[in-house]
C-alpha cells in the first residue's frame, strides 16, 4: 500500500515529541512492505536540527509552505492512503480540508490524531469549529493514545471508527548503553517547557528537588534557561534523540510527567516512557488512569502522586531493587509494546474497516 503522509517532521524532534512516534510507526508500516512518503513544512527550525538516523524507510518530502501545498496534496493523490496528523505545525486546518478533496475510488483518507486531548478540546470549546464536521468525513481516525473516552467522544461526533495506536518502543534506537558520568544524578526528567505541562514539572520534579537537596537532579528540554533552578538542578538544554539512551542510562531513575490534558484522559504513555523502558532505566511516572494498562506499577514501574513520593523512591529503593525493575520494564516492552506490533495493529484496524466498509457498500449497491 502506498501511504502518504502529513506530519510535523520524521527527521526531526526539535520542539516535535512525535519524532519518535513517526519513525518507530512508519518504519515498522514499512517493514510489513508498505510505501511511506513523509510530507513535513520546512518551520520551527527543525531543518537546522535534523537528529534522524539515515531514513531509509520513507520519502521525505520538505516542504515551504504555503508554497508547495498545491504540489504535494498532487502528489497525495496518488496514494492509496493518506494520513493528516494533528500537529502539523502550518496550515493545519486548511489541511484538514483539502485532503479529503483528495478522497476517491482508490485513495482514502485518514486523520491521525497525536495530541488527542487538545483536539477534543479545541472542538468542544468551540462549536463552530471547522473539524467537527470533517469528522464523519474521514475513512480512519487514529489515535496516539486515549483509550475509551477519546474513542467514545469521536464516535459520538460521527466518526466512522476510531483506533488508538499507543506509542512504543523500537528497540533498534532505544536500548541499553555505557552510562555517562557527566549525566550521573538521581533523577532525570526529559521535556519541554509547555504551558500544559509546566505546573506539573513544578509539582513532581522541582518540588521533589526542594524536597531532597542531598539528590541530584538532572534537566533536559527546550525552555527551561528562564527559570530559575534549586541548586541541586542542572538544566542540559535540548536533548536530541540520539541522546535519550545516555541520559536515561546515566540517571539512578527517571522521571515521566505528563501533560496535564494527557494525564486527565488517561491511557496516553509518552514516547519518554518507551524510550526508557528500552534503556531499561528504572522509571517513576505521574499517576494517570490506564498505567497498569501498560506496565505492572511497582514491579515494572513506579507511581508517584506527589514529590513526596518521587523522593521515597529515590531514598527507599536501592540500586540493585531499581535495576531490576528497570530490567523487567524493558522485557515487559519488548513483549507486548514494540511499534513493530503496533504497526500490525495498524494494518489489521485498517483491513478490518476497510472489509467493513466494502461490504457495506456491497449490500446497499445490491439492494438498489
């Protein structure tokens, strides 16, 4: 199948958490003999901070917009399939629009939603939003993560399916490395600095740092240079993926906090919690409903609902107590959470509605 993509960028994760979303999902479609074409716009900078590995998997297309838009929606139309995910970045609604005008007998059209929460949101906020009418329009909703309610709140605007794809791990970029001494620290936390997030970051990782001035504490993400750090904090800037191993390798644990839209639905494990468990980094996540979904909480991963309680890790569990759940966490990812089989979740959500839909044109055509 021959699958063309709009996304924020696959050779990038400069201020784009999806990076690593789209590399393990459309690497993995690929492996399975898909044809992927990549469209991302030339913005943000992220051209100047590509940290991709050599994309063998995928055409990417760069794009000026609004420019090239015309050119590539032509390209698109070729394809067997094309993907609008949210997040684009630059003319997302427009986007929305127009790829459904390239809707037809042999191309269908799916919205991918990465940011479920702001979606939903944005349209229940306003109800004259444009999208909530493209919604029945689409032949696949995906979504990054949700479970249930996000199902339910797009079923209930019309759509025709809604399948969460949940992030996960690729192995072949997030494993186990020599830890680096320069990152040495108790806890490490890893994300940018986002209005929905940073209440959150104050409340699990620099009230935890207050709360044990004998730890250390290390820092990573874009947008933190403004704030100002208890001592025992130290801010390492942007941390590229080809880093991500040696940070959560060099760390005693490390930390996951979710944005808070993502941690109020719930079922919403971010690629920091994957790309951990592949380094098999012992880790402690904010509390969100749906976690037990993924990982068994005290053997595989830790929850805390307070700094006090990220602090009686750190000072209760023992290293060798913490590598083993580490080791059990990434076993568990290995198992039951590669994007490899979320790419043949994928494919089989996409066969099953396709048949679905193509029996359902059948009988009605049979009964003209």
């Amino acid at each position: 199948m021959r699958i063309f993509v709009f996304g924020s960028s696959l050779t990038s994760s400069y201020w784009n958490g999806a990076a690593t979303y789209y590399r393990g999902i459309y690497k993995n479609l690929h492996r399975l003999g898909h044809s992927i074409t990549f469209a991302e716009p030339d913005i943000y900078k992220r051209q100047q901070n590509q940290d991709a590995a050599k994309i063998d998997y995928a055409t990417v297309r760069v794009y000026q917009t609004p420019r090239d838009l015309d050119r590539v929606l032509a390209e698109a139309s070729e394809a067997d399939l094309i993907i609008k995910h949210s997040g684009v970045g630059a003319d997302d609604e427009w986007l929305e629009a127009e790829v459904l005008h390239c809707h037809s007998a042999g191309t269908k059209v799916a919205f991918w939603d990465v940011d479920a929460p702001a979606t939903l949101a944005r349209v229940q906020q306003n109800p004259s939003d444009s999208f909530r009418d493209l919604i029945p329009q689409y032949d696949f909703i995906f979504t990054y993560g949700g479970g249930l309610p996000v199902v339910e709140q797009y079923r209930g605007w019309g759509a025709k399916n809604c399948f969460p794809i949940y992030n996960g791990l690729d192995p072949d970029t997030h494993y186990p490395v020599a830890p680096d001494a320069n990152l040495a620290c108790d806890l490490a936390f890893v994300g940018h600095r986002l209005p929905d997030r940073e209440s959150r970051v104050e409340e699990f990782f620099f009230a935890a740092a207050e709360l044990a001035p004998e730890l250390s504490f290390v820092l990573g993400g874009e947008g933190w240079g403004s704030r100002s750090l208890p001592s025992n904090v130290r801010w390492i800037g942007h941390v590229s993926s080809s880093e991500h191993n040696r940070v959560n390798c060099s760390a005693r644990m490390v930390l996951n906090i979710n944005r808070q839209s993502m941690a109020e639905v719930g079922f919403s494990p971010p690629t920091r919690v994957f790309e951990a468990a592949g380094a098999a980094a012992c880790v402690i996540t904010d509390a969100w409903p749906g976690i037990d979904h993924f990982f068994t909480p005290e053997k595989e991963i830790l929850i805390a609902s307070s700094a006090h309680d990220v602090v009686c890790y750190l000072r209760e569990i023992p290293p060798p107590q913490g590598q083993k759940i580490g080791v059990a966490m990434r076993t568990r990812a290995l198992r039951d959470h590669t994007y490899n089989l979320r790419a043949f979740e994928f494919q089989a959500a996409f066969r099953a509605s396709d048949e679905i839909t193509s029996d359902t044109a059948f009988l009605a055509h049979s009964h003209v």
